[in-house]
C-alpha cells in the first residue's frame, strides 16, 4: 500500500471539488471516495489501485432509502448494502435487488458496503489483482494476463481481445434489469445516466468501466416502478453455497397476462464484462407463453453471441440453466 | 510393545474424568481473546520484518536494487542474500530430529527455484513500512524455463524408475488373470493448508540466545532445527507455542520464515516479529503435493479381491524430497493375495510440499476407495458387502494382527444409521422429500496409529492443585484439556484444579501435534509421571514430622481424590495440602519418560478404522450439487474426551467435503505463481456447506497401544471422504470425477456413464 492523504468532505460540492482535478475518475485515479471501503481498501493493500488521497464522504446525508410519491424507489448511495437488502420497502416493491444483494458477501461486508460503492465494484480477476503481472485494465497497454491463464471465473460476454474481466456485482445485475438510474453530481452540477449507459465494454479501454469524470460523485439511484403484477427474482450459481462470486446469475422480473409474457426484464451476471442485459432475449419472450421450453429458447439467444476462453466454456450452458430457471421461477410465483 | 510405564493403572470404570465429554479447559482464553497467539506477542524496540518474494520460480536474482526502500520512512534494514549472514543447512533427519522440508535456508544464495521464494526481506517499524519497503524492493532475474506440467504419472522422476514399496503375490500376472478388472487414474490436485492463524515467528534475540515465538506444531524440533540453522547449541534456542490457531500439518517443521526472522533479530539485536501473508502461505510453508494415482483392482465375479496395483506419483519441489505415502492404507485395508505398490516423485517449480491432514492416507483413499466403487459397479455389487466381503484377518502386509480393527462393524453400523438398505443403485433413482436427486456413497478408512518418545512432568502443590509440564503443543483440538484429565484421573484431583503448561521448550521434550499421535503419546507419560508424584507425596506423608502415618509403609497408604489415607482406616486421612504443609514442601513432583511404538519393534499392526457414508443433492437444472448428509462411523480407540474427539472428527469430515469439491492450488503455467492465494478465491467450505454430520465412536480401547486404550483422531476423519463425495456423485449423475474437485464443468454433461479425469 502507498502512502496516502485523508480527507473528509463536508458536503457533495466539498467532495466534487476535491476530486475534479485528478485526471481520471477510473483505474489510476490520484483522488478516490471512500465509503465502507470494503473494496477499495482492498485493492489498496494489493497495489491494485494507489490513490494518493482519499475523500471520506461517510458525512454526507446520502444515506437515504424512500419511495417517492410516483412511486420511484430512491436510494442514496451510503445506503449499506444491508440496510438497502433489508428496507421493508425494497423487499416488497424488488424482490430481486434484495436477494441480490443478499446473496453476495458476508454480514459483515453487506453491513459496510454501500450502495455506490457496489455500483463500482471492481473486478475479481486474479491478474488485476496482481500487479506484478500484465493487466490492460491496471496498466494500459501491459497485456491481458488472463486470456491465456486462469479464466475459468472471467467473462464470455462483453468481452475484447484486451480484457475479459467479469464484473462481479450482484447488486448491479438486479439495477440494471430494474432499469434503475444513477444520479450524479459533478463539475458541471447534477445529472442522471440510465443504468445501461453507466458501464463500459473494455474494448481497447478496459481501465474506462464507466461514464463517471474526475469530479462525478453519486448521490443517488432512483428506480422505476415495476409494472403492476410484475414478479421478480434472482438465481446466483456458484461454487460453494455461500460467501462465492458468481459463476452465473440471473435477475428477471416478469409479468404474465393472460397466460402470455407481458412484461419482462432479463440481466445476468457472473459472465460478462459489465451486468449484462439481454433486450434480445426480452423481446423474444414477449408475448410467448411461459413455458421452460421458451425460456430455455430465450436464454439460447442471450448466450448467442458468448465467446468462452479455455477454462470456461461451462458457462455457457450454466448461465443458460440460470437464466431459464430464474424464470420458471418467477413465472411460477405469478 | 512397551508396557513400562504403567505397572498399575486405574482402571477406566473408576474415572470420573477419562471418556466423559469435557470443555477445552483453555476454551475461556480463546473465547475471551486472552489467550496469547503467536503474533500477540509485543516487545520494546520491537521492529516488523517482511520478505520481498521472488515474481518467478526458476532462475537466479541478477541484481537487487533496494536504495528506495532503504530511503522509505521506517526502515531500519533490507537484506538480501548478500548480507543476511550466516544460515545452515540443518544436517540429515536423524530418527525424529532435524524434520525440515524445505533445507535450503533463506536467501542462500541467488537461486530462485519457486514463486514466492524469498529473495530479501526488509525490517521497519511498523508493519505497514515493512511491507512497503519491501515491495519498493527492484529485483532482476535471470529466468531458465520452468516446469509447472500438471501430468505427473507418465513424467521424467526424481529417481531412476519408481520406488518399489509394500508388495506381496504376483500382482501382475493375478490382473491379467482377474474375472473383472478395473484401472483407472485418479487425480488430486495441490492443496493448501489454510488455518487462520497465519504462520508467524516473533524472534527475540539477547547475547547469544534466541528466544522464539513460533507458529509449531513441533516446538522440540523446531527448537533443534533452527539451533542447526542459526549454528549456535540447542540451550540457545528456546521456542514457544502457547496456542496455536491450527496447522494441519503446515506447522510441523520449520518453515523459512523462522531463519529469516531470527537472522534479523540477530543482526540488528532487536526483537522481529514475521507474519507471513495468507499469499505466502499458498508459496513457502508448504501444500498437500499434486498427486497422480493409478488403481488396478482384480476380482473374482463373486468380488472377492485377487489384485491391488497402487503407482502414484506426487511432485514435489526442485530441491526437496517430499513423498507423500498413499499407499500406507492400500496394502492393509483388505485381504487380498497380490498387491504390489509403485511411488515416485517429479520435480516442479513450487515450493515444497509438507504433510496435510491424513497425508497419504487421505489422497490415497480418495484412490482406493474410489476404485473400489467403481469395482462395485463393474460388479454389479453393493459398495458395503463388497468390503465386508473382504475384511482381512490379519494385516496381511506385515503378517501382524491388528492390535483393534472393526472397520466392519463401523460398515454395518454406518449403514444402519444411514439408511443404506433403501439404496436403489441405480443412477439417478433416488429422490427426497423435495424431490430432488439425491446420491449416496460410501467409503472406508484407515490411518496408523502410534506412539512416539514424549517426556512429561506432573507436580503435586501445597495449595492442593497439581500442574502438569510438557514441551508439546496444543494444536487446538483440545491438548491442555487431555493432560488436565490425565492428571485428574491419576490423582483424583478435580480437573479445575489441574494447571497444565506446554507450548515451551524448557518444559519436558513432548510429542509433535502430528499423525494423531499426540494423545496416545502423551496419556503413558503424563500417568507415569502423576503416578511418581503420587509416590513422592505418599513418602512425603510417612515421613514428614507428626505424620499420623509413622511407622506405616508405602504400600499401606493411598491417594483417593487428593487425600492420602490408610488403606486399613481411612479416616486416618491428611490432604494434600496438610501432608505438605506439614512436611515444610511447596511441591512433589514426578517426572516419566514413555518409549515410542515408532521404529521400535511391535507385535501388532496399530490402525484406527471408519466408515463414511455420503448423501448429495443434485439439482440438474441449476447444475447444483451439495453435500447433504454425512454419518461417520470411527474405530479409534478409547476417546478420552468424547466432545472434543467429535469435534475433530467433524472438522475433518468438512475439510474432506472442501478436498472433494472446492479445494484445489492452481498454478499459472507460464509463471508457475499460485494463482488462488487468497482466501476469496481459494474456495473451502463455509458454514452453508457444511451439512449434518452424525459421528458415533465405537469406542474399544486398544490397550495394546497405553493403558487407556487411546488411539488419536485428529486425521482418521477426512479419510475416505472424498471417495464417498465422488461415490455418491456418481449414484447421483452418473458422472464419474476421478480429477478433484468435483466442479460444476464436470457434472453439466447431460449424458450418464460420463467419465472426468
């Protein structure tokens, strides 16, 4: 770990402004948040980031979880990830996002990590974490250790000749198939950014993961209504029963009218370089019957364009599996 | 066998203390954070090393450019292998001293064999400093190419051909000639040991004389091994393990950490501290080897054995010897008239390998055991009546009887308790109340037992306690509290009363926390040294002035519950405390010294036995296999503590259940790093995958072993695990997993019949 400055900000323009100077907000950046630091701590320790201060902006009033009068869910970004899974709210309105988040972790993390802090959860990869070996996402231009080593946890989705890093959240998968929206305050004053605009596919990039500039602070993440009658759920397959990444995941909502898909949302996680949504396959359930045989059908189109590496080509039928049970189980609670 | 040491034993329906389920008497200490671990311990002027580590595992150091972390706020030295000063090469083992793995002591020279080899090591006063520093270290390498293959059978040897061990028959010609056969290959992977305590070493350095705080599970070796290491006399060294937060095997010899941190505090006159980081424990403390096995099993129709063919070979390090024994089981488990079993070892780039739980035995049942249920299948025979069918008389290896084998009455009583007279063999048949699939396997196991040398002293105090001395170790399965019971049972003194002191080399040379040997060992000793105590306060009583027992001789007294009396009127009583009170004494004491069965000659063939029966679930379309139900059936001897004994034997089952399906050392091919040095990708289990575990002891004493007829079970329990993991996974799929661990890739294959190797 590098020596580094502490600060704290004493409100969201103190926090903007102590920020906008760095020259990134992504990998490298000199100027880092910190929240639970469930994360960033981490990569700190291991040289795998090495900001030379932190903003503590634990102070800032961003811990909010209500429901507005239009019946958004919004949710501020020190919301803890147990305090979001937990919301009596959120549980009834997102089944999904709850057992997402409950699903990963442990008590004790969920307890610290916040909901902002999860949306920019970094990446697993063994040769990210490792600085002594080549990483494009830590070191531009250094090589992509992984896509002829150890793979077998990494991305089949999403994926570039650069990098094929899997985002590990599972917070994010349920965000991005809720359709949610980041809220953020930067140099130039607050915007909003829908979800599926938030992340960036590495490409020839991969140290770009999202839209956020030196400066941008998350303040909040509001989410859309769910249409009424609307179920949803999340499936995460793993190696061990608990306290594992991903090996795939699935976040559906779906609403079943007369004995047809009206409605649905399919993202799944585990297997792609960002929280992976699939409109292919919402649109070629709509409208179908909900039936295994169809959702088996719509699970071999959003696995269509995957492209496994040498350890895990067993994610593409597991996330297959995933998907299409995450759905039988959704319809089934309807 | 040596029956010295005990000329009279109490009797075991006389005690209030042996086989009664009993509280870690330290449990308070750790519960409550006051025991003192290793790391804990904090001296003045106390300054924290930490090793710069090789980033390649073949090839030599080209130059170390450490002016930076020289300059870095803190640090007070970085050495390198050329100013660590002298470290030596211990001299060969010699019976049960001078035990170290890897011999080439820290930064000997500029070779680097390994990832993660220790190339320098710089000293600062925090932590923090230490470490950065240390990675502010620049080190160029000469790289030569490296050999990571993860094949091992079938691969160039350490030796000119494979090592010829236990064999009997004509093994080849009865295969060829067997009604059914089976051969297969059966892989496991390296694994490594990852108890949370981490290894560490606090050396305190004062004229000449190393005091040092270690992370052992063999304080006495340790203590010799690194007096030969630092080249100064044994009463130099003193090593201390007060509380260990487990080793499995990883902490038993001397690691180089501990050199390294002793050359610091010798060089600078100071007390270091050295933990090792959990990335550095995947590297150069040791793993389980990666092992390859091959299985040939021979048959008659009716399952009779006529064949058992064992060739594996393990890797082991670049300079090292490490052989892991996974034949030690094979050659006794059952009757069979031709056995032959074959072991070599090949070199790879990693760091050397060292005993884990059960070594060889574990791996090499995970082998044998599978065979043997793939026998059954080929059998068309039921696992169970299978082995009973070919339960030996005798240890048809050595020719001995077993000195207590009922590893078929464990069979029967595990599949009664289990259920497995419902078992439909079919694969796939069987469902649960969910209906879910469900899979059932089982497996036998075996481990040696023994006793080694141990040394023990038991003082009888004037304030009516009794304090037991040993230099071994508790290595958290429940040591302090066998010697406090031992004491207990011999003097009648209550257990609270007991204090009981170990992990200190000063103390009387004890036995390792190792091979589940300790509680055989130590209970001869540790009873012949109450039972000299006893004697001295009994001359104490008859001599002592005013003694209500003048005139009177040894052997008209006794020693009931911490009062000596007349045996002909026991109300001619004085206690403890008044006999040495009135003798002017603070204490008696009594030392004892017990032989070892090791290397020495014995009349029979010491084993503990078990069964394991296994159920999975299977979920096919989520791909989602758990371990569900495991019944546990071990023939172990005596247990003196029943509750720690369970304890021991579940732990273990839960390790064998991660060495089944999650454990697995994963080395980069191009570098030769250990990929997975974590433990967030280092996969175990957690609490989640841990399902009900049903242990029953039978509990017949071997008295051929000590006069309490205790074996040991810190390893028994994960033996046979895996087989009946894999067994059961094969009921389940249909899919049989000879490459460990089972992972979800192998079962996604629709089909049944299919094979994973």
């Amino acid at each position: 770990m590098q020596p580094f400055e502490w600060s704290t900000a004493t409100s969201i323009s103190d926090a903007v402004k102590s920020q906008a100077g760095a020259a990134t907000a992504q990998q490298g950046a000199s100027v880092r948040y910190i929240a639970g630091g469930t994360n960033l701590v981490d990569y700190m320790k291991l040289n795998a980031e090495t900001p030379r201060k932190l903003v503590d902006i634990n102070g800032l009033e961003l811990n909010g979880i209500e429901r507005l009068p239009d019946g958004t869910m919004r949710i501020g970004a020190l919301a803890r990830n147990s305090a979001v899974a937990h919301d009596e709210s959120v549980r009834a309105a997102y089944p999904v996002l709850s057992q997402a988040i409950l699903s990963g972790a442990s008590t004790q993390l969920r307890n610290m990590a916040t909901t902002a802090g999860n949306l920019l959860q970094k990446t697993r990869c063994v040769y990210y974490r490792d600085p002594s070996t080549a990483c494009n996402k830590r070191e531009p231009g250094s090589g992509c250790s992984a896509i002829e080593g150890h793979n077998r946890m990494l991305a089949i989705l999403g994926t570039s000749a650069h990098c094929i890093a899997t985002n590990p959240s599972d917070q994010n998968v349920a965000l991005m198939a809720l359709e949610a929206t980041v809220h953020v305050t930067g140099v130039k004053g607050p915007r909003s950014v829908p979800i599926s605009a938030f992340y960036l596919l590495p490409g020839s990039t991969p140290q770009q993961e999202t839209v956020l500039v030196p400066g941008d602070l998350v303040t909040h993440i509001t989410i859309p209504a769910l249409p009424e009658g609307a179920r949803s759920g999340y499936l995460k397959l793993r190696d061990r029963a608990s306290y594992e990444f991903a090996l795939s995941s699935a976040a559906v909502v779906l609403k079943v009218e007369n004995g047809r898909v009206a409605f649905v949302r399919i993202a799944l996680g585990g297997v792609g370089t960002i929280p992976w949504r699939t409109p292919e396959a919402e649109e070629a359930l709509r409208g179908k019957a909900p039936t295994a045989e169809h959702f088996r059908a719509a699970a071999e189109v959003a696995l269509r364009a995957a492209k496994p590496q040498s350890q895990n080509a067993f994610k593409v039928e597991l996330a297959k599996r995933c998907l299409t049970h995450a759905l039988m189980q959704a319809s089934q609670q309807a | 066998m040596a029956q010295e040491t005990q000329t009279n034993p109490k009797p075991m329906f006389e005690s209030k203390v042996i086989g009664v389920s009993t509280p870690r008497i330290d449990g308070p200490f750790k519960t409550t954070g006051t025991a003192k671990y290793t790391s804990d311990h904090n001296f003045p002027d106390l300054v924290y090393a930490w090793p710069v580590t090789a980033t390649i595992s073949s090839g030599s150091v080209t130059g170390v450019d450490t002016s930076q972390a020289r300059k870095m706020p803190g640090v007070v030295a970085v050495y390198t292998h050329e100013d660590i000063g002298p470290l030596y090469r211990t001299p060969p083992a010699a019976g049960f001293s001078m035990i170290q793995d890897e011999r080439r002591p820290p930064l000997e020279d500029a070779e680097v064999r390994y990832y993660g080899q220790y190339v320098g090591v710089a000293v600062a006063k925090t932590v923090e400093q230490a470490r950065a520093a240390a990675e502010a270290v620049r080190v160029s390498y000469k790289q030569t190419p490296l050999n990571i293959n993860g094949t091992l059978l079938g691969t160039p040897l350490s030796t000119p051909s494979m090592r010829r061990g236990s064999h009997r028959g004509d093994a080849a010609a009865s295969f060829e000639a067997s009604a059914v056969q089976h051969d297969a290959v059966y892989k496991t992977p390296s694994a490594t040991h990852n108890p949370i305590e981490l290894h560490a070493t606090v050396a305190v350095y004062d004229d000449g004389r190393f005091t040092l705080y270690e992370t052992s599970q063999a304080i006495v070796n340790h203590r010799d091994t690194l007096a030969a290491v630092l080249g100064v006399s044994p009463e130099n060294v003193q090593v201390i393990t007060r509380f260990l937060g487990s080793g499995f095997g990883g902490k038993l010899w001397p690691w180089p950490h501990s050199a390294l941190a002793a050359a610091c505090a010798r060089n600078l006159n100071q007390p270091v501290k050295l933990v090792v980081s959990r990335s550095m424990m995947f590297q150069s403390v040791g793993h389980r080897p990666a092992i390859d096995q091959q299985v040939k099993l021979g048959a008659e129709t009716n399952g009779k054995l006529t064949t058992i063919v064992h060739n594996y070979v393990n890797h082991t390090s670049m300079a090292d010897d490490y052989s892991e024994g996974c034949g030690e089981a094979t050659a006794l488990l059952y009757s069979c008239p031709n056995v032959d079993i074959t072991s070599g070892m090949a070199r790879r780039n990693v760091g050397t390998p060292t005993s884990m739980r059960g070594p060889g035995a574990v791996p090499g049942l995970y082998a044998v055991e599978s065979a043997m249920d793939e026998l059954a299948v080929k059998l068309e025979m039921d696992p169970v009546a299978l082995r009973l069918l070919n339960e030996p008389e005798k240890d048809e290896s050595s020719g001995k009887p077993f000195s207590s084998r009922h590893l078929a009455e464990c069979l029967k009583v595990g599949a009664e308790k289990f259920g497995w007279s419902q078992r439909n063999p079919a694969v796939g048949s069987m469902k649960n109340a969910e209906g879910m699939t469900v899979g059932w396997g089982v497996a036998a196991c075996s481990w040696g037992a023994m006793r080694i040398e141990a040394k023990a002293m038991v003082e009888l105090l004037v304030d009516g306690t009794a304090r037991v001395t040993c230099a071994t170790q508790d290595i958290g399965g429940g040591t302090y509290t066998t010697f406090a019971q031992l004491v207990s049972h011999e003097t009648g003194i209550p257990l609270q009363k007991v204090a009981v002191v170990l992990g200190d080399t000063r103390l009387p040379d004890g036995p390792i926390s190792g091979g589940s040997w300790t509680t055989a060992t130590i209970t001869p000793a540790v009873l012949s040294a109450a039972q000299n105590a006893v004697k001295a306060l009994v001359q104490v009583a008859l001599r002592a002035q005013h003694s209500p027992f003048a005139g009177k001789s040894e052997d008209d007294l006794e020693l009931v519950e911490g009062v000596v009396r007349l045996k002909a009127d026991t109300s001619v009583a004085l206690s403890q405390e008044e006999v040495l009170r009135l003798a002017n004494i603070k204490a008696v004491s009594g030392n004892a010294e017990s032989r070892g069965t090791l290397g020495a000659h014995n009349d029979y063939s010491f084993h503990s036995f078990g069964a394991q029966f296994v159920e999975v679930t299977w979920q096919p379309e989520i791909a989602r296999l758990r371990v569900s139900r495991v019944v546990t059936v071990i023939d172990a001897g005596r247990m003196l503590n029943p509750r720690t004994a369970q304890n021991q034997i579940e732990g273990a089952v839960v390790m064998g259940i991660g060495m089944a399906m999650f454990e697995s050392t994963e080395y980069d091919e191009r570098t030769g790093a250990p990929i997975n040095a974590s433990l967030a990708d280092y996969v175990m289990p957690v609490n989640a995958d841990c399902p009900k575990i049903d242990v029953t002891f039978l509990d017949y004493p071997d008295y051929h072993l000590n006069a309490l007829g205790a074996r040991g079970v810190g390893e028994i329990g994960m033996a046979g695990v895996a087989a009946a993991v894999t067994g059961a996974v094969y009921h389940a799929t249909g899919v049989r997993v000879r490459s460990l661990p089972v992972r979800i890739e192998d079962l996604l294959v629709p089909a049944h019949g299919h094979e994973v190797a």
